[in-house]
C-alpha cells in the first residue's frame, strides 16, 4: 500500500460526527485542515482539542453546497502541505417531514447532503 501522508481535511468539523472524526484524527497523530460552517464555538473547541495533542490545524470557513467547497478542500490541503485523507462528513438535518420543510430549506438540505460531493478536492497531487 502507498504511503499516506497523516494530513487530513475534515469537512464539518465544527459539530457532530465531523467534530469527533477531526478527534479521532488528531489522537491518531493526524495534522488536520477543519472546515467551519455556522458552529464558531464548536470549531474553535475541536482546533483546541487537535492542537492539545500536539498536531497543526487549519480552519476555513466552508459551506458544502457552494461550488467553490473544492477549493477550500484544495487550500486546506496546501496549507497542511499534502493530503492523505479526506473526511468529507459535512451534512445539515431538519427535524421535519420533507413535504413540511419550506423550499428553500430542502433546496439547501439536498445541495448539502446530495451534492456535496463537490467538495471533493481536484485531482492534482498534493
């Protein structure tokens, strides 16, 4: 198996599983690009807990349903200085019915969730 470099992007780093994946990356000796989306405190919280393990971090604002979520992937990657391993974990959720959610609401849910697969990072070795 190739080498892995142990730099890693984690998109939605500021909450939830996104949070505990950037942990788990940090414990595991990990330097790690974190995307912030609306949660500042919970961002700042995880960029404490990878530097508390002696690891270097980044943090970008990101919004997985914007089309320029691979080039915050991309600077992430070169500020880091590489890339091993990309988290691409960031999602919103409503707590309501599909047909009760307001248009707009389920356009973004759907361009988050769905397409955020945007955020993937361009092809070019990092």
């Amino acid at each position: 198996m190739p080498y892995l470099p142990r730099l890693a992007v984690a998109t939605g780093a500021d909450s939830g599983i996104g949070k505990t994946a950037a942990r788990l990356l940090a414990t595991e000796g990990f330097d790690i690009g974190l995307t912030v989306h609306s949660d500042t405190e919970g961002a700042e919280e995880s960029a404490r807990e990878v530097t508390s393990r002696g690891q270097h971090r980044s943090t970008e604002p990101f919004d997985a349903a914007s089309s320029d979520a691979g080039e915050v992937v991309d600077r992430l990657a070169t500020q880091l200085g590489g890339l091993g391993v990309l988290v691409n974990i960031a999602g919103t959720g409503h707590l309501a019915r599909v047909v009760d959610l307001l248009l707009e609401t389920r356009g973004h849910t759907l361009a988050t969730d769905l397409d955020g697969r945007s955020s993937a990072p361009s092809t070019r070795p990092y």
